[in-house]
C-alpha cells in the first residue's frame, strides 16, 4: 500500500495549508495564531473521526459512522492496485505534531504539487 503518511500529507497539504492560505496576512500576530491553532485543532478533530475516536451518531437501534478508504491506483490505466479503510490502521492521530512541520518519514510519499 502506499503508506499510512500518504492521507495524512493530503490532509496537510490539501486541507491545513489551504485554511493557512486562507487567513488574512495583515492579523496582527496574536490574532494569526489563534486562527492557526484553529485550523489545527479542527484538522487533527477530523482526524479522531477518521480514527473512530469520535463522529458516531446513535440511537436505541441505529448507528450512523464515517469511513476513509484510500485507494493506490495505477495511473494509466487506472486499476485500483489496493486500498485500504483508515480506521483499520496506525491511527490518523500519531505523529501530527511532525506532520504539522511536513515531516512525513524517511520514504518520501510521492513527488509534490508544482509550487507546494
């Protein structure tokens, strides 16, 4: 498979830097890290859902969760070569505050974005 820091630096680079992009770069300092700390607390509460810490809706006979599936797929002829359910893993949890400085491991995850 294509390796647990795979999701976790889509998140990063597609979810977080995004909202960072996002904020207005004349806050004053104060106001721009509590809008960062934001980000990162609502990034790493979606994580504890993919992680199933969280996120259940429940009645006396009914429960309604969410589930991430990560495929691998071949690019040219786009077959799916494995996929797995994130829940089913290392945890989506471990290691954030690394992946907050775009430490993702030794293996690098693929190559990057143009201009990221």
């Amino acid at each position: 498979m294509c390796g647990w820091s795979t999701p976790r630096a889509i998140l990063f680079e597609d979810v977080r830097a995004y909202a960072l992009e996002q904020i207005d770069p004349k806050l004053p300092p104060d106001v721009r890290a509590a809008a960062e700390k934001s980000i990162d607390d609502a990034v790493y509460g979606l994580m504890m859902v993919i992680d199933g810490v969280n996120g259940f809706l429940r009645n006396a006979t009914h429960e309604v969760s969410l589930d991430v599936i990560v495929r691998l797929v071949e690019r040219e002829s786009q077959k799916e070569v494995d996929s797995v359910e994130l829940r089913h893993g290392d945890g989506m949890c471990i290691g954030y505050h690394s992946w907050r400085e775009n430490d993702y491991g030794e293996d690098p995850i693929a190559s990057r974005r143009p201009g990221k």
